[in-house]
C-alpha cells in the first residue's frame, strides 16, 4: 500500500507525494474530465500524472489516464498540459509535442489499406 498522500503516476508508475503530480479528475457522477488545480480537491476518480515531457507523452499514446479512469479525456486537455510544461521547462516540451502531433495525424488520415481493398470492389 502507498504511504500516506503518496500517489502513483499513470504513465511511469512512479511514487511520490500527491502535490507533485498534475491530478486529472473524473467528476463523481458523471464522465466529464478535469485538470484539477484547486484545494480542496474536487470529487471523483482521480489520475496522477508527473509533471515531465516523457509521462506525459507515454499518457497521451498509450491512453493511460483513459484507462485510469475509463472515460474519454477531452483533446483540450493535451495542449493544457503541454503548455503548461512549455512553462516549467520550454525545453522539455518543445521535442516530444511534435513528435507527437505528427504521429496521430499519421494514424488519422492513413487509410487503411485492408478496407481501401473493400471499397474499391
Ligand atoms: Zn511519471
């Protein structure tokens, strides 16, 4: 068991004191998904996450806080966090933002070619 207000990131399953982590909460009740920056903490199931370019690229590809919290997290969230990093550290973000942003327009808008086969016959 964790100690006392230790958390675990989604991405990296690291260990740490709860304050050093962005929470992503999902409302009691309901689907809806926030960055939670306020105390007292909102409600609801939480996602922990480190603060850093690589768990939050590993989150966004490998839709870890989807699954913490299994619901959909709303797309204007990403660019939150990715700004917010931008601040923290305008060099940690710069790389894997691109990086990243390239690699789901790819897996958008490349047909695949099993049901392009499909259509054409
Ligand atoms: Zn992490």
């Amino acid at each position: 068991m964790a100690p006392k207000d230790h958390r675990r990131c989604v991405s990296c399953r690291r260990l740490a004191p709860r304050t050093e982590f962005w929470r992503v909460v999902r409302l009691a009740g309901g689907r809806e998904v926030v960055w939670d920056r306020q105390e007292p903490r909102t409600p609801g199931r939480a996602a922990y996450l480190c603060p850093c370019a690589a768990c939050l690229t590993e989150a966004q590809k490998k839709r870890r806080l989807e699954r913490a919290l299994k619901t959909p997290v709303p797309p204007t969230l990403w660019p939150q966090w990715w700004e917010q990093l931008a601040a923290l550290c305008p060099q940690a973000a710069k790389e894997p933002s691109a990086v990243l942003s390239l690699d789901l327009e790819t897996v958008a808008f490349t047909p695949d070619p099993s049901s392009r086969t499909e259509v054409e016959s």
